[in-house]
C-alpha cells in the first residue's frame, strides 16, 4: 500500500509538473500572440501611412495638372514644352509609386501570412497543450481509482 501511495505521488507531481510546464508554454504563446498581433499592427498602420503619402502625391500630381492645364489655355506655345517634361516627371512619379504601393502591399501581405501562420500554429499547441492536460488527468483519475481502498 506504502509502495502504491508513493507511485501515485510520484505520478501527481510528475503531472503537476508537466502542467506547470505546459501553462508557461501556453504563457510564452500568448506572450508571443500578442507580441504577434502588436506587430500586425505596426505594419498595418504603416501601410495606412504608406497609402496616406500615396495618396498625397496623387492630390498633388492633380493639383499640378489643374495648374498645366490653366497655363496651356493662357500660353499654349510658350508652355507646351514644360506640359511635356512635367508630365513625363508625374507619369515616372506615378510608376515610382506604383511600384512602391505594390511593394507595400506584397511586404504586408507576407507579414500578414507570416503572422496568420504563426498564429496557426499557436493555436495548434494551444489544442495539443489541452488535449496533454486532459490525459495527465485522466491517468491521475485511473491511478486514483486504482489504489486500493485504506
């Protein structure tokens, strides 16, 4: 009877044990979930940010037209030369930004998936990590029922 207390003590603090280590791996996810999220965040608001400074460059692009587009009809001859350049310039500044939008894009998009991976597989050890506990209680439960009756 002594021998069979000591087994089942030993099986309570070895499962105390691994549950102990389990709630600080499940701590260290959601320590890392929030970190996770923070992050996303972080992203997200530079993306807005991005688009904003996009956005900007458009208005201004607009302004400029509006300004050529006064200038031509006061001085057709004399400014012809300058819509030229200054619409090449905006079309560069278009395609720059373009490209710098999509880049934004595709950097946050891989973040994104990063971060949605990521959470995936914190939520799969958060399962795995319930369905541990959920054993180790079991066998205490048949350890328990087991010992014989004092």
């Amino acid at each position: 009877a002594n021998e069979n207390e000591t087994i089942v003590n030993k099986e309570k603090e070895n499962t105390s044990n691994q549950i102990k280590i389990m709630t600080k791996k499940y701590e260290t996810l959601n320590q890392e979930k929030e970190s996770m999220l923070e992050d996303q965040k972080e992203i997200e608001k530079q993306f807005e940010i991005s688009q904003s400074v996009i956005q900007l460059k458009e208005d201004k692009l607009k302004s400029l037209q509006e300004k050529l587009d006064h200038i031509n009809q006061t001085n057709k001859e004399n400014v012809a030369k300058d819509i030229v350049g200054i619409k090449s310039k905006s079309l560069q500044d278009i395609h720059v930004l373009e490209r710098q939008l999509e880049k934004s894009k595709l950097q946050s998009k891989r973040v994104i998936d990063e971060l949605h991976e990521r959470i995936d597989a914190y939520e799969e050890e958060r399962k795995s990590l319930r369905k541990l506990s959920r054993l180790g209680l079991k066998r205490v439960g048949t350890i328990w029922k087991k010992r014989p009756n004092e």
